[in-house]
C-alpha cells in the first residue's frame, strides 16, 4: 500500500515539473522572440539614411575610389553590372574630364520612393558642370543600396553613350623687337616618325634610326611600345630642322643644309619611315638673341605634375628661360576645352561645358634686332657681354652675351653628347653675362669724378701735381703702388679722364674717403636690386660690409678694389650725365610713346652732370683720349675705356684684363640716340680696352648708318 502511494506521488511530482518545464520554455521563445524583434527595429534605425549615402557615394567620386562607390550599389537593380566594367566606365569618364571640388546639396527625399533629389557641381578641365538628378535606393539585408546606370554620371547620359572632351590648343603669343620683327614665333620643321607595321628588320632598322636621330634604340622602343600605338600608327620620334628648298637653290648652299639634306634622304630610305611639317616655335635670330630670348620645349611628365591646374597639356610647350619664361603666362594663353556626350552614332547629343580658347598675347620688346644682331658679329668670337640703351627713354635696345648657343637647338632635342658639349665648353656659351656682375676698372671713373664733385671732395680745376707712372700715399702702404700708364700737365679732373689716370683717381677717393664714397654709391644703386624684367646681379663696392682699408678704398676710385658693377647698371648712372643728373629706368617692354622714368632723380647735379659730360666728351674727341677711335665727325659721342686687372692676389702677373667701353650720344637731338657698353674678357695682349673702342666703332657706324 504504502509502495503504490509512493509510485502515485512520484508520477504527480515529474507532471508538475514536466509542466513547469514547458512553461518556462514557452515564457523563454516569447522573450527571445520580443528580444529579435527589438534587435532587427534597433537595427534598421541604425541604418545610414539614403541623403547620407548619397553625399558618400558622391564623396568617392573625386578620391578615385571606385571599388568603395561599387560596393554601395543594389547589384541586380543596378542590371547586374560587373564591378571591372563599372570601374571602367565611371574611372574613364571622372577622370578624363579632371573632376575636382566636388560638392554635394540634398534638395529633397521621397521616402515612400525612396528617392533623394539633389544638387551636384564640380570643377572640371573645361569649367564647373552643375547639375540636378535623382538617385534611387533600395532597402537590402543590411541597408539601403543605390539603384545605379549612367545617368547617375549625367542626367542625359545612356550606357551607350560616350563623354568626349576635345581641346584646342591656344597659339604661343610671338616675342617682337620694337620695329615688329619676329624674335620668337611659328616656324616649320620636319617630324620623323615610323609606322611600326612598315618596318623591315625591326632591330637593324631602329638601330639605323637611332644613330641618323642621334637619340637610342631603347628610346625608340619605348615610344613604339606605348599602349595608343598600332601597326599603322605615325609615332613621332624627333624634330628634326626641315630641309629649305630655297636654300638648296643658292650657289653654294650652306654645308649644315647640305648634311641635313642628306640625312633626310637616308632617313626616308628606311621602310617604316616618314617625314612630315610640324609647326615649332622658332627663333630667327638664333645665337645672337638665345640668352635673351631664352626657348621653349615640350612639357615633361614632372612639368604636369609641378603646374598641374595652369591649364598644361601634353601637346604643350613650356619656357626655360629668357623672355619666354618672364613673359611665360601671357605668352602661353588658355586652351579651349570642350566636354560633351555623343550617342553611339557619335552625334553630339549635348554640351556639359565649355572654355574658349585664349590664344596668347604678343609680347613687343624695347630690343633692337639689327642692333642686337650687329654686336653679337663683332663680339661672337668672344667672352663678353654688352648693353645697349636710348639714355633719355631708358629703352633697353640690346643685349648680348657672347659665346652663344642657337635656342632652335632646345626645340629640335638635345642629345645628351651635345647638351654635355655646351654644358663642359671652357667658354661657358650658356652662361648669361650681361646679368652677371664685372670688375668696371676706368669706366668706373666717372662715377668717382661725380661722386668726388658732389660731395665736394674733388675741386676740378685742383692739379694734384705730376708724380709720375707710380705712387703711394706713404710708407704705410709698404710695397704697394698705384701705376698708372700716361704723364701729363696739369694733373685736373679734366686731363685725368682723358689720360685716364689710375693715380689721380686713387687720391680722389682718399679726399672723398670710404664713409662718403659707401653712402654714394648705395646712393646710386649699389647693393640694391636693379628695377628691371630681368633680375641682374647686384653691384657692389664690397666682399663685406664696408671698403675696410686705405689701399682698397684708393682701388675702387678707379674701378678695382672689390667693386663689382652690373653693365646695365653702370648704363643707367651713365644716363645721368646727359639728363641733368636723373638715372634713367630702363625698361624692356615696348610703349609706343616713350616717356622717361628716373630711378634715382638727382642723383647729381646738374652742374656735376655736365662737368662729368664735358670730360667724357674729351675722352673721345680729343686725340690723346683713350677712347678716340671711336670718334666721328658727325655725331658728338662721349664715353669712358676700361681695363680691370684680375688677378688671384696683388702679385699675381699671369692674371687676366677685361676690356670695356662704355659710349654715348651726347645730345636728345640726335635722331637715334644710344649709349653702349660692351665688357670683353681676357683682353690682354690683344690691346686692352681698345680691342673693344674698335669693335664698338664699327657697331655705332651701322647703326647711325642704317637708321
């Protein structure tokens, strides 16, 4: 009895916990199921919203990052678009027309469409494209998803359509002397090129090319090898100078022609091979203007990448130096640039932007070709370098540097044998010296005289008294003197610029003394940037601070010591003598009514200026003045020589001279006034300064006669 109540009991027990298990699952599946419920709500509220996912979608665009733009779109809404083929597609098209600055403004957003109109605009090659579009979203597993085809890019665009942008390239403004003649323009040279499909024994063939081009097998591979080249492609190797057939005519064509020529035919020879016209720039005037002028060439990967946003393309030239680089952004103009979608037909469909071209603007230069020509044939030989002014306008007419290269070189190519042949030349035919700064010796003079007459330092009609060929103040000096090369009486201001007299302009500038003689001269310019286009070297009267010792300051009263002077400069304080005491302003661009600007008005006195004039008159007028040779009967000319000894120290007699002559017409009167000054180097024992007096001369005789 009592074992049955105790099975009865049990089975009771396993019910109720049977039940009390069921019960406790149940209440567990209803919490858990309130519990996923509440996890998926939190879910789809923490969902990016479609307007934020849009302004990401758009934030991709101008970083490029397409895979990240894919990854956010509704594949099988998007027509199942493969992720190569959108990369493709949205890569060719943003970063062909350079989209940049890309901003994103959310207008509206239909929330049953789930659609989000909004304002899109971005700066591109050819200017800002704005536009309004939709974009469409759909909800996924794990978010919205854009729905995505080519109107996403433009509004108006279909998987079928093409996006073209098309430039025209601006034309290079040309670079004009002052009477119109072309000093940097368009000219006409021969393009080589092969059609790789034309080539015969390929390796032998280039091997050919390379050594008729000087240039490199490997060089040529390279530009057959590039990715836009098929079998009848015309690839362009090198520009090369185009054979004239008017030069061939002449009796005795020149022996360059001859060998172009020549290599010309051998060229097209070749089977593969062709020879075209491409317009260059071109400098006429070639040697004689190369430093001034300075040239262009075809822009490099690394000049993209430094100017990128100036509006550079490929097919663009750019300056190196000269007036093509000073004038670079008003000679290079702006291209034009065109963005538009064709249809598959390539009918235009629409414009999405649009810049004029801008062609560049001629630049007139103050420069006188003949002028400019005609001392470069009687300096070429040369290391010299010389300047050409009207001192009454300040209209720079020349200037030369000699030896010279030919700047046309530059856009046909260098090879690197001749690029290393001009950069290891002992004569230094790249380098500009008219900008550099040069010892003046006895040109200096004149600025000693009106510098001594203005303070008061030097009375002109004082004879310092005949010492003879050598001199020194005192014992002090040791076993230094100043020598000079003439005797003469009496020993006044006068006679010592006409003998040129290294002694009484020693002692000038002890009576001036350094205090006055520093203040002078940073008075006149001295350590002090020029105010002209092309930036000079600064004059200088010292290596450091001040003129330090006696002897030195006794040096620079005749133009050595440490006094350095740019040759445009010494130009411009010349210009006092003949304008009242003003220094001009020179200038370079041209104006068609010259009007005078003094850079230093009153310099000196009018009473300074004339004494000054007066003297160098009598250097070349009368028969015992340095610069006599370069009289003439028909024009008062005045002017100043100079020999400057440079030498490693004070005993050094295997130093080396520079020879100078600076000379000027006197009178505004004159119909073509000028004022030259030409510096050779290494002057000695070929006649010192009169090697220059006499090259000079004949430079003044062509221009008085041809003007």
């Amino acid at each position: 009895m009592k074992k049955g109540k105790s099975r009865n009991k049990r089975k009771k027990t396993r019910s109720r916990l049977l039940w009390i298990a069921i019960a406790v699952i149940g209440i567990a599946a209803v919490i858990s199921a309130v519990c996923v419920a509440g996890m998926l709500a939190t879910k789809e509220n923490a969902w990016r919203t479609p307007e934020e996912l849009l302004v990401e979608y758009m934030d991709h665009i101008p970083k490029q990052e397409y895979e990240e733009m894919y990854a956010m779109l509704h594949i099988e809404a998007s027509g199942n678009v493969s992720q190569e083929d959108f990369v493709t597609r949205n890569s060719a098209i943003y970063e062909g027309i350079e989209v940049q600055n890309m901003a994103v403004q959310i207008i509206a957003y239909d929330e049953e469409q789930m659609a989000v109109t909004y304002q899109t605009s971005f700066d591109t090659v050819a200017g800002t494209i704005s536009f309004e579009n939709e974009a469409l979203f759909l909800k996924g597993e794990d978010g919205y998803k854009l729905v995505w085809d080519d109107s996403m890019i433009f509004p108006n665009l279909t998987s079928t359509d093409k996006v073209r942008v098309s430039t025209t390239q601006a034309v290079r403004g040309e670079i004009l002397d002052r009477n119109g003649r072309v000093l940097a323009g368009k000219g006409i040279a021969s393009s080589v090129g092969i059609v790789p499909g034309k080539v015969e024994n390929r390796e032998e063939a280039i091997a050919q090319i390379a050594e008729l081009l000087e240039t490199t097998p490997e060089a040529i591979e390279k530009m057959l090898s590039a990715q836009w080249v098929k079998d009848d492609s015309f690839v362009p190797i090198k520009t090369i100078p185009r054979v004239e057939e008017i030069e061939l005519m002449k009796i005795e064509p020149d022996e360059e022609v001859l060998k172009e020529k020549e290599r010309h035919e051998k060229l097209l020879e070749i089977p593969g091979v062709m020879i075209s016209d491409v317009e260059v720039r071109e400098y006429p005037l070639g040697e004689a203007a190369a430093h001034l002028v300075g040239y262009v060439q075809s822009v490099t990967a690394e000049d993209l990448e430094e100017h990128a946003g100036e509006g550079y393309t490929a097919n663009s030239v750019i300056s190196r130096s000269g007036m093509e680089g000073l004038f670079e952004s008003e000679l290079k103009g702006q291209n034009g640039c065109r963005i538009y979608i064709v249809n598959s037909e390539g009918k235009e469909k629409e414009e999405l932007a649009c810049i004029l071209v801008q062609h560049g603007q001629d630049i007139q230069l103050t420069i006188d070709a003949n002028l400019q020509v005609s001392l470069y044939e009687q300096f070429k030989e040369d290391k010299s370098c010389s300047v050409a002014m009207n001192p009454y306008t300040g209209e720079v007419l020349a200037l030369v540097s000699t030896p010279s290269y030919d700047n046309n070189d530059f856009i046909m190519g260098l090879s690197s044998e001749q690029w290393t042949a001009l950069n290891e030349d002992e004569n230094k035919p790249m380098y500009n010296r008219f900008r550099q700064v040069w010892c003046p010796g006895s040109t200096f003079k004149p600025i000693t005289a009106a510098v001594g007459l203005e303070s008061g330092a030097i009375d002109p009609m004082e004879d310092y008294g005949n010492v003879g060929l050598s001199w020194q103040k005192d014992a002090s000096w040791g076993s230094y003197h100043v020598t000079t090369l003439h005797a003469y009486e009496p020993v006044i201001l006068e006679n010592a610029l006409i003998y040129s007299d290294n002694i009484y302009f020693a002692k000038a500038a002890l009576k001036i003394g350094s205090e006055e003689m520093e203040s002078s001269l940073t008075g006149l310019g001295f350590n002090e940037e020029l105010p002209f286009e092309i930036k000079m070297a600064e004059s200088q009267y010292s290596n450091t601070e001040g003129i330090e010792t006696e002897i030195q300051l006794a040096d620079s009263g005749y133009g050595q010591g440490q006094v350095l002077v740019n040759p445009l400069h010494m130009a411009c304080i010349y210009s006092a003598f003949c304008n009242e005491g003003n220094v001009i302003k020179p200038y370079l661009v041209y104006q068609k009514d010259a009007v005078a600007e003094y850079w230093i008005p009153g310099a000196f006195s009018n009473e300074t200026a004339s004494r000054v004039l007066e003297g160098t008159k009598k250097v070349v007028n009368d028969s015992n003045g340095t610069g006599y040779a370069a009289h003439r009967d028909d024009i008062l000319l005045a002017g100043k020589t100079g020999t400057a000894e440079i030498k490693a120290s004070k005993d050094d007699a295997s130093g080396t001279e520079l020879g100078w002559f600076a000379i000027f017409t006197t009178e505004d009167t004159v119909e073509h006034p000028i004022l030259i000054i030409s510096m050779v180097e290494d002057v000695k024992g070929r006649g010192g300064s009169g090697y220059v007096v006499k090259k000079d001369g004949l430079v003044l005789e062509e221009w008085f006669s041809s003007n």
